[in-house]
C-alpha cells in the first residue's frame, strides 16, 4: 500500500513544480536513508542525538 501511494505522489510531483516543503521532505527523506543504512550510522545518529550513551543504553532522559 505504502508503495502505491509513493508512486501516486510521484506522478503529482512530475506535473508540478516542487514547492519548498517538498524540497525539505526529500531531504529529510534522503537523511534518513543514510542514517539507517547501517547499524553504525544509526547508532551514531542516536548518540549524537542524546537519545543514547556511549555502551548503547538508553541516555537517563529515556530510562525507564
């Protein structure tokens, strides 16, 4: 289902021009493909983000 809606939106894109949200969406889309390309990208990703430690575990903000 998800890819029929992409095609869909894809045709709309193709008989207009981009608008600026549609350029910011294809770059958050583009970063994360490359965030979650790999399991080291994406944990660099959460720690840079805070969203976990060093070892992997969840930062205190987020512990339960």
């Amino acid at each position: 289902m998800h890819a029929a809606l992409e095609r869909k939106a894809t045709a709309r894109a193709a008989a207009q021009p981009m608008t600026q949200a549609d350029k910011e969406l294809a770059a958050m889309k583009a970063y994360m493909k490359k965030v979650t390309s790999s399991k080291k990208a994406a944990q660099a990703f959460l720690q840079d983000a805070g969203i976990v430690d060093r070892n992997g575990r969840l930062a205190k903000p987020y512990r339960p």
